[in-house]
C-alpha cells in the first residue's frame, strides 16, 4: 500500500497531507456555514450544497494529481501563450462581466463562470517566474527589467479597477518571486516606490471626489469599505444602506460569531451567526469556524497554511532549479497570502474585500484554480525534470 501511494501521489507528502486535512474540514464547516442559504434558495435541502462542494474537492483533488504528473516545465509555454490573452479577459470582465455585491468580477464562457482574477494570477506568476528563470546569469538594468515591469504593473493595474484586494495580493507576490529571483534591491525599491506614491495619488483623488459627491465607480465602492473599516464619514450626504452590501453589518456579525466561539467554540454545527452573516459559507467561513471551533480551531487551520508555505519555502532550499523554485515560491505565498488576508478582515483588522479562504470557502471554479496551482507545486516537488531550455 505504502509503495502504491508512494508511486501514484508524488512530490511532497507533507502538502499532500496538508491539503487533505483542509479538504476534509472543509466539508464539515461548509455543511454547516451553507445550512442558511439551502433554506433560502433550496427548500431546506442542506445536503445540496454539501454534495456540490464534496464534489468540486473531489474535482479538485483529480486536477491535483493530473497536475502534479506533468513536467512542470510545459506550463511555462502555455502561459506564455496566455499572457496576451488576460488582457484581453480583463477588458471583457470590466465591459461585460457578471457584477456581484457591486463588482463585476466574473465572467461566463462556453457556460463555465469564474473570475478571472483566477486566472491572470496563475498566469502571471507562471511567466514571471519563467522570465526571472532565463535571468539568472543576466546583468540586471533597466533594459532586461522591462519586460518584467511591463506585464506586472499592466495586469495588476487592470486587475485592480474591477478587484483592488487581488491586484494588491498579486502584486506583492510579484514582488516576492523578483526578490527571491535576486533582482537589485535598489530596482526592488524605485518600483515599490513608485507603485505606492501611484497608489496615494489616485487614493487622494479618489477621497475628493468621494466627499463631493462625485460617483465614481468601483474607486467609490473601495472607499466606502475603508470609510466602513475605520468608521469615519467622508461624505456625509451619501445614500446609505446598500441592499447589495453592507460592510458594518457583516463585520458586526463576524465579530459576535468570534465573541461566541470563545477557545473551544460552541461545537461542529451549532453556529448561529451563518443565519445573519450573507456569505457565511465563502468571505466568512473563518468566523463560523472560530464560532464552533474556537480559538483552537483557528490556530490549527491558521497553522496548515503557515505549514503549506514553510513547505513552498523549504523546496525552494532543495532545488537548483530556478524556475521549479520561483514558481513554488509565488504559488504557495499567493495561496497562503490569500488565506490571511481572508482571517484578519474575518477577525476585523481590515476592510472587507470578498476573499475567500482557499480549498476551504464553497465555490467550485476558486477550488479548480487553486487546485491547479498545488499541482503545479507538487510537480515541481518530485524534482524529476530537467528545465532545459526554460532556463536557457
């Protein structure tokens, strides 16, 4: 048994082990965080929606180990195929996507709905890391950064007029993967630099406009999450109350259901704030989980993430091969990046965004993408296959 296992789930036991342990626990939160909705939508069937997100794990799990077979080195081929279609995807989603909670972030193609924020982060990290791979014996300059610069600072910037909260966690991944990459620091800097003072500018536009009244959009919805965050009133003749979201509200309900969980919460499937709280089930399954499983609950599934990058990290230490290594590093630090960013607007130390908690959080195409992602890194982990020309 021991050698069958060995044979047909390869790479690196401990990720596979991690990911079974938060597929596993996350059919149990679900059941119970989605309870409210199937009275709501399905006429008390509370099994619909944990069949439909057992069966998006179990497709996960299948994409995962079809990924984790492949030479990981062919991604870096198809997406650079793909990186000259998200621009494309991201004009379609801005013009014509699916709007949700008062976002257009997802879009239906051939019948298949996601957001394509999914996929430009795959993407993304899957070309900059094979585009630092071809580097690493080159002079860093201004010239040989352009590219990298370019395809960066043109996505995450399209990504964020339709998704700030991603485009930020995408473009600290960037960052990440070039530092491990061993771009300059002094290049590093100017960028960061130049990004934030980017970022301040069009924040103060955005906070004048927002006090007069202007509407401006999605600049408007992101500023009424900060002003709801930091409880302040920048526009006071605003119209308050949004059917489609309010951010007070939910934070409210998180912070009663974290009250109620105490240290050991009040037990699996006894949650009362899932009633109250309108994405229980995906932005706020973390409080439902702190609210039956307590603080216990919570360092243990904070702690599985912390383990999946520590092993993202230790591979990287255990490979000479730069492209195998960098995609290990921006895989695994966007996916756990995602999951705290996810556990402290839960716990209330920031403005709400609408990130699920990765393998955890109901949602079969998020589910998918992570999937493929860890089959990647799994790939990556079998230390099998020689980079050749990804690297040349």
């Amino acid at each position: 048994m021991e050698t069958w296992l060995k044979d047909k789930l390869r790479g690196d036991w401990q990720i596979w082990f991690i990911i079974a342990v938060l597929s596993l626990f996350s059919i149990l939160v679900v059941y119970s965080a989605s309870s409210a909705l199937a009275y709501k939508r399905a006429g008390g069937n509370t099994e619909s929606y944990l069949l439909s997100h057992t069966v998006h794990l179990l497709l996960g799990l299948g994409v995962i180990w079809c990924m984790h077979r492949i030479n990981y080195t062919n991604f870096a081929g198809i997406s650079r195929l793909l990186l000259w279609v998200t621009p494309v995807i991201l004009l379609y989603t801005y013009f014509f996507g699916t709007t949700v909670g008062g976002t257009k972030r997802w879009i239906n193609i051939f019948g298949i709905s996601f957001q394509s924020s999914d996929l430009v982060r795959l993407v993304l990290i899957t070309n900059l890391a094979a585009m630092l791979a071809r580097r690493q014996n080159v002079e860093y300059n201004p010239k040989t950064l352009a590219g990298l610069i370019f395809w960066c600072g043109l996505l995450c910037g399209m990504l964020a007029v339709t998704n700030f909260s991603t485009a930020i966690i995408l473009g600290l991944t960037c960052f990440i993967i070039m530092w491990v990459g061993r771009v300059p620091a002094r290049y590093l800097f100017r960028m960061a630099g130049f990004v934030v003072g980017a970022i301040v500018i069009v924040l103060g536009i955005s906070i004048f406009l927002y006090t007069k009244g202007v509407d401006f959009g999605r600049g408007q919805v992101v500023l009424e999450r900060i002003e709801a965050f930091a409880k302040v009133d920048l526009n006071r003749d605003k119209v308050v109350g949004n059917p489609d979201r309010d951010d007070s509200y939910q934070r409210d309900q998180a912070m009663i259901a974290i009250a109620r969980g105490g240290t050991i919460g009040i037990g699996p499937g006894k949650s009362f704030q899932r009633n109250y709280l309108p994405e229980a089930f995906s932005d706020y399954i973390y409080a439902i989980i702190v609210e039956e499983y307590g603080m216990i609950g919570a360092i243990l599934v904070m702690f599985m993430y912390l383990w999946l990058l520590y092993r993202g990290l230790k591979n990287v230490e255990n490979t000479n091969r730069a492209f195998g290594g960098l995609l290990c590093v921006g895989l695994t630090f966007s996916i756990v990046f995602q999951a705290f960013v996810h556990m402290f607007i839960n716990v209330g130390l920031g403005p709400v965004t609408g990130q699920t908690l990765p393998l955890m959080s109901m949602g079969g195409t998020s589910i998918l993408f992570t999937s493929v992602a860890i089959g990647i890194v799994l790939s990556v982990t079998k230390g099998e296959h020689d980079e050749g020309k990804v690297i040349a």
